[in-house]
C-alpha cells in the first residue's frame, strides 16, 4: 500500500494524526452474529475503537474509511453490526477498493487443486491443505445469491458445480470437514448483501482474464483445471465487484458510486496512477480534511436513483 500512503501523505494526511492503519491477519474471516469467532470479532472492535478514536482526535469530524480487497468485507460487516446513529456520527465516506462483494470463482479453484499467487516454483498442491484451512478463503467462495444456480463454474466428467452446488463441491473435493462451516457460518453471513447506508464509492478494475469457468478432466481435482476466462479484475469476478450495484440501486437511502478502470488487476488498483487519481479526487470532493481509516473517469455512463458508474 505504499504508493496510496505515500499519494495520501502527499494531500497532506498525516501518519498517526489524520491517516491510520487497521491491518488484519487475512487467514482469519468473521461469522454470523451470535457463532464464536474471536479473531475476527476483536478486529471489528478494535477498528470501532480505532475510528472513534481517530474521530476524537480531531475535534469529532467523520472519518471516510478505505478498504482494499476483503478489507471492504470486514467494513461492510462493521457498518451493519452497529446502529445508524453511530454510522451517521462516525463515517463520512467510504471507499471500497476491489472488493470481492459476492466472492470469486478463483476460491474454487483454490481448494480444488491449489492455487500458488503466480509464485514460481511453487506446486499448488503443497499449498492446498494450508489454503483449506483459511477462514477467509471459504468466506470468498461465490455467493449462490449472486452467482446463481444455473450456470457451471465447476465441470467435471462426474457432474458440474454451480454456486447452489458448493458443499457437495467441498465434499467432492476431499474437503468434506469444509461443509458445516460452510453451511453454518459462510451462507448466514452472505445470503443478504445488506446496504449500510452510508455514501460509498467503489473503485474496481475491468478488462482483466478472471476465471470465470474451470474444466478438468479425468485426471481428478490434483491436477490444475484448464480455465474459460471472464471479466473482472484478475481475482474477482466482475459479477461480484459490481453485486452491490444490482443490488442496492433501488435503496432510496444508499448513495453508491462504482467506478471502473479498464486493465487495472486486483492489486494495482492500490499502485496504478489512474487509480490513485481517482482515490483522492473522492477524498478531495468528500472533504479535504476529514480522517481516513485504511482498512487492509470521469464520464458517468448511467444514473439511477442516487447510483452512478464512472469509466475511466
């Protein structure tokens, strides 16, 4: 995040005084209210503490919170776990930066057959079993709200797989000790993409290879699937970076505007100068000098309601 820091600091955003961090130990997800979960449920205290601190400190002004990847997640759980007093009083803004609303089919793929990030020499099937164990990483399977029950994202010589079809993926897979947490903690805490009501934009790439469809043949799942690709960001499906646009377009009391910058992968959304442009032309519109919170174009196409989207 060093070149968003540094474009932050630059506008005159000082660390520790006007900018703040709230890393996250990504292995770890959340569950629904009222399921144990510790890690999780401490960071969402801490990140309150810490918005209402970085408030205090400054004389009480909102803060516009700035998430990056499934950081946007963790807000979007924040926001609706406390009331709509405490969100008017404390969050002017927020920014969500390639947020994987609805998950992404590339998490198929992960506890399938393993997935190595592009890091050479690695075999995806030494890291499967350590991938597996990630809470987050079974939080980011596509959501069967959004990604539907017709079309395959799996196909086998066995049977196809469609967002509906994941336990019986998990347990296809070998990964049967996946298909409680699963039902239990993943479907009740994704099956309604609720608005927070508070103004968001949303900063996304497009025109990027995403798998959109994996195919493997009578090798089994231990060998790498041959892939159709879609759009989307690299990581994300577009499909699930737009979900929230179908979604809350309708919410009379959701400001929401996406934005869309062509060849702009999963993570240099955080380093491409369009990007970043875009990022502090909304801090600047919102309020030059209110906080931000970091949690890990220019031509609108379509208006509705209090919805727009921006291509750049």
């Amino acid at each position: 995040m060093a070149p968003l820091v540094q474009s932050l600091e630059e506008i005159g955003y000082v660390d520790n005084k006007t900018l703040f961090g709230a890393p996250y130990d990504f292995r770890y997800g959340l569950a629904p209210q009222g399921h144990p979960c510790h890690v999780g449920s401490k960071y969402l205290q801490d990140l309150k503490h810490l918005i209402e601190t970085a408030s205090a400190l400054n004389g009480g002004k909102p803060v516009i919170l700035l998430s990056h990847s499934l950081g946007g997640l963790f807000v979007h759980q924040l926001l609706l776990r406390n009331t709509l007093s405490w969100r008017q009083k404390f969050i002017k803004h927020f920014i969500a930066l390639s947020t994987p609303w609805a998950g992404t089919v590339q998490e198929m793929l992960t506890f399938a057959s393993g997935y190595t990030l592009g890091v050479p020499l690695v075999k995806p099937l030494l890291v499967r079993q350590e991938q597996r164990s990630s809470e987050s990483n079974l939080w980011l399977m596509p959501c069967p709200n959004i990604f539907g029950h017709v079309r395959p994202l799996v196909i086998t010589p066995n049977g196809n797989y469609t967002a509906k079809d994941i336990p019986k993926f998990l347990n296809d897979i070998g990964f049967s000790e996946g298909v409680s947490p699963y039902k239990t903690r993943i479907i009740p805490l994704v099956e309604e993409l609720k608005a927070p009501q508070v103004p968001i934009t949303c900063i996304i790439g497009s025109g990027v290879d995403t798998p959109e469809t994996l195919f493997y043949d009578h090798r089994g799942f231990d060998k790498q699937p041959s892939i159709i690709w879609g759009d989307g960001d690299g990581t994300v499906n577009s499909l699930s970076l737009l979900a929230v646009q179908s979604e809350w377009m309708k919410e009379k009391n959701q400001q929401l505007k996406m934005v869309r910058i062509k060849g702009v992968s999963h993570t240099d959304v955080l380093s491409d100068q369009r990007s970043l442009d875009q990022i502090l032309s909304v801090v600047s519109d919102v309020n030059s000098d209110v906080l931000v919170v970091r949690s890990a174009l220019v031509n609108d196409k379509e208006r509705v309601a209090n919805n727009k989207i921006a291509t750049l």
